[in-house]
C-alpha cells in the first residue's frame, strides 16, 4: 500500500510541473489554418489523426490492465482453492 501511494505521489508531482503545450509544430499550424480558409477537409484528417494517436497508448494500457487482473484474480482462486 505504501508503494502505490509513494507511485501516485510521484505522478500526480511530475504532472505538475510538466509544461504546457500550447501549440502544435507551424507547419501543421499553417496547414490546418490554410486547408479550412479554402474549404478543404484537411482540418478533419488532421483531428482525426491526433485522437488516434491519442488513442492508441490508452487501450494499450487498458489492455495491460485487463491482463493484470484477470492473472490476479487466478492468483487468488487458485490460493482460495488451495487452503
């Protein structure tokens, strides 16, 4: 129990002193901004490839949780089992 708050400690410390972004790189910048003056749907692709790039390290992580817990929860019949 300690550890997992000394973790959590850690993490909610490091989140606050992480920088803000406040912007992407100027040639995205410039894209996006030139794609929705001129009616194009680059904006869209754009956005579309940010959520999946957010995406992708939540279900990996999601994943690795199921995983974690369906193998505690055998560990634990299993000890239940044997006593």
């Amino acid at each position: 129990m300690k550890k997992a708050i000394v973790f959590l400690f850690i993490v909610v410390l490091s989140f606050s002193f992480s920088p803000a972004a406040k912007a992407q790189c100027s040639m995205c910048t410039i894209s996006a901004e030139q794609g929705t003056k001129n009616g194009n749907t680059q904006g869209k692709g754009l956005n579309s490839g940010i959520l999946y790039l957010l995406a992708i390290p939540y279900l990996l992580m999601t994943g690795i949780g199921v995983l974690w817990y369906r193998n505690y929860r055998k560990k634990i019949s299993s000890t239940a089992i044997n006593q």
